[in-house]
C-alpha cells in the first residue's frame, strides 16, 4: 500500500462558499448553522462580528428597535447546497435555525433572547420577538433535540459577577423546551429549566488528579501564559441536548424525562466536555443538575475529541448512533511563549490548545466511547479555520456549515468565509 492510500483523505475538503467577509480585516463570519426544510430546502444562517459589522449598509433599518444591529443572514438553497440565495437579515446573534411543525425558526440572542419566524420555508420572515427582557445570554449553533411533540435546546444565561476576562465559569446552559405546533415567537410557548453556573457548581481549586485547570487561572483571575495568550478560569459554554435511549445505557431513563447537556469544556487543556443533566418533573418544570457515577460521586468532565472547542452532537436513529463534528487538536503541549503570532499564516490564536484548522467526525453508542470516523477538511495554513461547524442529516448525507478561512483571515478565531461540506452516504463510515 502506498503512503498516498495508507493516509487518512479528508472526507469533505472541496467546499461551497455561503458568504465571504468584503473586509476580512474588520469583517468576520460567525456562528454557522444549518437545517433542512420538509420540502428539502436547506437554510443556513450566521452573523457577522468584528468592527466593521456596524458598518455594513444594513447594519440598521429605519423600522423596529433602531439600535438593532442587523448582524444574522439567512441563505437558502433548493439545489442541495450548490447555490446558495440571500433571503434576509435578523438582529441577533448566536442563533440557529430550526423546523416546529409547519413553521421554520431562527432563535438567538442581541444581549436578551430574540426570535423570527418564517411559514414559507425562508421565503419571508416575522419582524424580531423578545423572549427576556433585561438578561444577558450567550451560544452558538449547537443542536435542538425533538422528542414526544416537543423540541428541546440550550441557551446560555451568562451573569457577570467577578472575573474580568471571558466569564464562561459564570454562564448557565438552560435548556428551554416547547411544543412544536405553538407559536414559538411567543414567551408562553416556552419552558425555562433552572439555573446552574458552573462557579456554583464547580469549584476548580478543590479539583485534582486530572490536570484541570491547566493553568493557574484560579476563579476569578486571569492567567497569563505568555504575552498576548491569557487563560480564563475554568468554565463551560457551547451546550449540546442529548438523550440517552438505548435501556442498557447506565444514565437511561425510561420515562424519557432525563436531558443531558454536553458542553464545551474551557480548562486550558484537550480531550474533555462537560456535562450536567435537567430532570422533568411531573408539574412540567425542569431541574439542572450534575449527574453522578454509580460510585455515587458527581461527574462533571467526560472524554470528547475536541471538547476543548465548539462542537455538535446529532443521534442518528437509523444507526442508532451520536455523530460528533469537532476540532482536532495536534500540539495543545507547545509552550505558549514558543507559538507564532495569531496573525501570521501558521499563529495560532490563543493558547496552544485553541487550535482550530482541522475539522473531524466521530460516532459513539453511547457518548463516553468515540470511534474515529474521519477527517472532514483541513484549512492549508494555521489559521484557515475549519471549525464552529453546525451539521445536518438529509436523506443518506451529512451536510456541514462551517465557520472557515483562508490567508486572508484576520486570525484562526476571526474568519472570512461560511463554508458549506457534504459527506455522501456518511453512514457508511460505521464500524
């Protein structure tokens, strides 16, 4: 066998490009997310960051809020993703687009969460819907769960108390829930679960053993590893619903009233997610908490490639399998002070294991266990980014949004592309 055949081939490298940043200095794409339409139109939405963000000409309308910024775009295809159309704009962020029975949604957040809907599949959407008033929240893209006539998702209360650098250790998954026939644009279609901040739940100097925090950024300092490359405390941000189904699983629930939340893991290090759980009750509420082990202690990290970056979980019920998209990391154990500036070709933006070049697909029964199904694309320098990517299933395909870049990215975080992959026949990946 040849060195050719012997390595590993990306799986989706060639790509369809969604939007490109007119400004890649000051201009950057954000927060990819896909869905398809019962009619089989895809939708795909992201945002743009970045100073030049309030300068773009629709950056605000004369009608509605006129401080909205009308940073969300909507593209739609009806030819399996080889073009794609501009249809609209939103004044939110962080959102993903999603499908409630006869309706498509996208939810996200401008500080408070905001809503639009669309009944003609994308054609035309609803004027922008408050869900809070006076919060703060934060997300990306990550999955909705639909279970007995209801979906299911995460949104991010994030509340500031002590840290002055990125709060993540003070971010609240909350899962909200709601019926797929009601009108989502409306506060009273949706349930709230309770708050857990992770400085509530995990204090980071009475963990050992396992090398979390990796630095010493201890609540609520920031560490400085080198210059330019700071480290947060501990936290975790970026949350996945997963449910586990099979009756042989330790964590299964037969009532189907047990949600488990998988979360991007910021320690520092590679190799982890966090995880918690919310329990329905019988009233209807829903209750965050930790989940324990049979030895009856909590658990609050699990093994996840790439769980240190943004990632995205589908069960597939026809393999009865958890697909997960993520970042690979390659060299998390460079020195800091030893990496090139996040601006050159091959900087790298941050710390060393904020590396985000390389996108990967794994599948697992059971969400602890992760068979290796292949790499996805590889950007040809440091910071050509292929990462923060949204999927979707369609018939026997995986479809993938990611948030990309070439060399004419700002930096690996800071991206000029949305780029659109496909993996044909991906469960044949399965072994």
């Amino acid at each position: 066998m040849s060195l050719a055949e012997w390595k590993v081939q990306p799986l989706a490298q060639d790509y369809v490009e969604v939007c490109r940043s007119a400004d890649p200095k000051n201009l950057y794409c954000f927060t990819p997310g896909l869905a398809v339409c019962p009619n089989g139109r895809l939708i795909a939405t992201m945002d743009w960051g970045g100073a030049g963000a309030a300068k773009l000409p629709e950056a605000h309308r004369a009608t509605g809020n006129p401080k909205w910024v009308w940073r969300g775009r909507v593209f739609t295809s009806d030819d399996d993703g080889r073009t794609w159309a501009h249809r609209d704009n939103f004044p939110f962020q962080h959102a993903r687009p999603f499908v409630a029975g006869d309706s498509l949604y996208i939810l996200g957040h401008s500080g408070d969460l905001m809503v639009v809907r669309s009944d003609d599949w994308g054609e035309t959407w609803s004027a922008p819907a408050y869900l809070t008033h006076g919060q703060k929240w934060h997300q990306s893209a990550c999955n909705v769960h639909y279970a007995n006539g209801r979906l299911y998702l995460v949104m991010e209360r994030e509340e500031q108390r002590k840290v002055k650098g990125w709060p993540v250790s003070e971010i609240a998954p909350v899962l909200l829930r709601a019926r797929t026939g009601d009108d989502l644009t409306k506060r009273e279609s949706w349930t709230f679960a309770s708050e857990l901040f992770f400085h509530d739940a995990v204090k980071d100097r009475e963990l050992d053993g396992f090398g979390v925090p990796f630095y010493p950024a201890f609540y609520p300092n920031v560490f400085f590893a080198a210059p330019r490359r700071s480290c947060s405390p501990i936290g975790w941000l970026e949350t996945n619903v997963v449910q586990f189904v099979d009756p042989n699983h330790i964590w299964f629930e037969p009532k189907g009233k047990t949600f488990h939340l998988w979360m991007r893991a910021h320690t520092g290090g590679t190799g982890l997610a966090a995880i918690a759980k919310v329990v329905e009750s019988d009233d209807g509420s829903m209750t965050t908490m930790l989940e324990t082990v049979p030895s009856e202690k909590k658990i609050v990290y699990v093994p996840c490639p790439g769980g240190e970056m943004r990632f995205h979980i589908l069960y597939d019920e026809t393999t009865q399998l958890y697909w997960l998209l993520s970042t690979q990391p390659t060299d998390s154990m460079t020195r800091p002070d030893r990496l090139p500036a996040p601006e050159e070709l091959n900087g790298r933006y941050n710390l060393p294991n904020n590396e985000r070049r390389r996108l990967q697909l794994h599948f697992s029964r059971n969400c602890m266990d992760w068979c290796f199904a292949g790499l996805v694309a590889v950007g040809p320098v440091e910071k050509a980014s292929r990462h923060y990517a949204s999927m979707a299933i369609d018939g026997e395909d995986l479809l993938i949004l990611s948030r990309s870049g070439d060399e004419q990215a700002r930096d690996a975080h800071n991206t000029d592309m949305i780029t659109f992959h496909k993996i044909p026949d991906f469960r044949r990946l399965a072994y």
